[in-house]
C-alpha cells in the first residue's frame, strides 16, 4: 500500500514525521508532499493531509480527479472537514488498514474562465468558486445563466458558486444555506446584492451555472486561493461538478454531519442557556 501525508507550510515537523512512521510501521511506503507543491500520485492508495481544513482542501484537489480516496487529520483549530483529530491518527490508520471504514463521496467543482468562446483557465475546487468585483470597480453587474437557462442580471459586490461542501464555507458566511454534504447540488449565493429581492437559489445536479460580467473588472478565486485570476468584461465562468466525486473516509456514522454543525459552528445552541 502506498501513502501521500500532506501537509499545510506551517505543519509542526514531529506531526509529520511520526505520521510517516506510524504508516511504515504497518509496512505501508509513506511519502511527504508539501501542499503548495503537489506531486503526482502515481499509485497511491490513500491520502492524509495533516493540518486545517485549508490543507484538506489542497489534498482533495490532486486526490478527487485520481479516484484516491482522502483522510483528514486535524492539526488546525476549526477542522470542519477533517476527521480525525491529531491524537487518533494512529488508531484512525489502524481501523483504514482493516478495512473498518466508509467511504462518503463529496460533489467536486469543475471552473472555466471564457474569454470571447476560449477555455483561458480550467480548474477544480471542492467548496466554491467566487467571482467578486476588483480593482476600482464597486460594484459588478452579473448575467447568471443556468443549464443554458437565462436566470437574470444582478449587481452586487460579486457572487459564489459552491458545492455542498462549500455550503458551510464562505457560502454560509454569505448568507447561504447549508446543505447535507452529500447532496450533488450547487448553491448560487450573491454578495451584497443591490436588490433586496435577489436571494440565494440552489440548482439541481448536472446543470453549468455560468456567471458572465457584463461590468467589471471582476477577479476569480477557487477555494479561497492566494492568487486570483482576473476577470474581463464580457468574460464568462462557468461552474459545473467534474466528473470524479471525492472519496472521504470516514470512521463515523453519517448523522454526525449534524453534530459537527453544533460543536464547530454552534448551530442549534441557544444564545440564552435553558
């Protein structure tokens, strides 16, 4: 069996390193790889990112489009999509070696800049992609389109495109609902609309939601990345979920999404105390 431990830049080197004993312990070939500079997975069984949620969401990016299935482990302070915490990680490989795991498969999204008809940029994220207003503009104006379906034109400070997934991510922090992660649905959540009226929608499973700024510049940026990508008047992005779902392993059972809503994001927990 062969293993890819990734890890975010600032990872305290004694994490990684007994991550990789634990698994060469158990006769597995264990390999590190910095998640600022992916390697190509040939042959890999399995991969481990160690760190936040941040580092998962790198690791999920070269692990989806291989079929690889992926387990986080915890090192961070929020890990709403990692597993496991620092101090199971031993027992957590343990339980994956025989077997005593499910696999719970994860909506990834597939992004395409369009310039005049052109594929400029082609990339994939497993939360959402955001087109938001840059340089002096304050304000976008964005034609939405659905499945080939005109959905409508707004102006606001920009818009998200997210997964499932993304949901409890930068999509919720903008007002946007949050969905079971399973669900292949995409959510489209528009920030700081103009109009009152404009409200999130969610759209059903294989349908391209394609926002095209109509005034801008606007920028681009997919899972939260450093480096954006500029986006022209009369540029199109187009969002739609790559054909390889994520595969997570987990260890617990599928209603503990619910709890993990209330211990990492308080959901459901009364301001008043009963």
């Amino acid at each position: 069996m062969k293993v890819y431990v990734v890890h975010a830049p600032g990872a305290d080197e004694s994490e990684v390193g007994n991550a990789i004993q634990a698994l060469e312990a158990k006769g597995v070939e264990a390999f590190e790889m910095h998640r600022d500079t992916p390697a190509e997975l040939k042959g890999a069984d399995l991969v481990v990112t160690l760190g936040g949620d941040g580092t998962f969401l790198a690791g999920a990016r070269v692990a989806a489009p291989m079929g690889i299935p992926i387990l986080g482990v915890n090192l961070g302070r929020l890990g709403f999509l990692t597993e496991l915490e620092h101090h199971e990680l031993e027992g957590g490989l343990q339980r994956f070696l025989h077997g005593q795991y499910r696999v719970e498969e994860r909506t990834m999204l597939q992004v395409t800049l369009l310039r005049k008809g052109r594929s400029m940029i082609q990339t994939i994220g497993l939360n959402e992609v955001v087109v938001d207003h840059s340089g002096e503009a304050r304000i976008l104006r964005l034609e939405i389109d659905v499945g080939g379906q005109a959905v409508g034109v707004i102006d606001a400070d920009g818009a998200i495109v997210a997964t499932a997934s993304g949901s409890t991510a930068y999509a919720l922090a903008s007002g946007g609902p949050i969905l079971e992660p399973t669900l292949e649905d995409l959510v489209l959540v528009p920030m700081s609309p103009f109009a009152l009226t404009v409200r999130p929608i969610v759209f059903a499973p294989h349908q391209d939601v394609t926002l095209t700024v109509v005034r801008g510049p606007a920028e681009m940026r997919v899972d939260g990345g450093r480096h954006g990508h500029e986006v022209a008047a009369g540029d199109s992005v187009r969002c739609g979920a790559h054909p390889q779902r994520l595969k997570v392993v987990r260890f617990s059972p599928p209603e503990t999404f619910y709890k993990r809503l209330a211990d990492k994001l308080g959901w459901g927990r009364p301001l008043v105390p009963k």
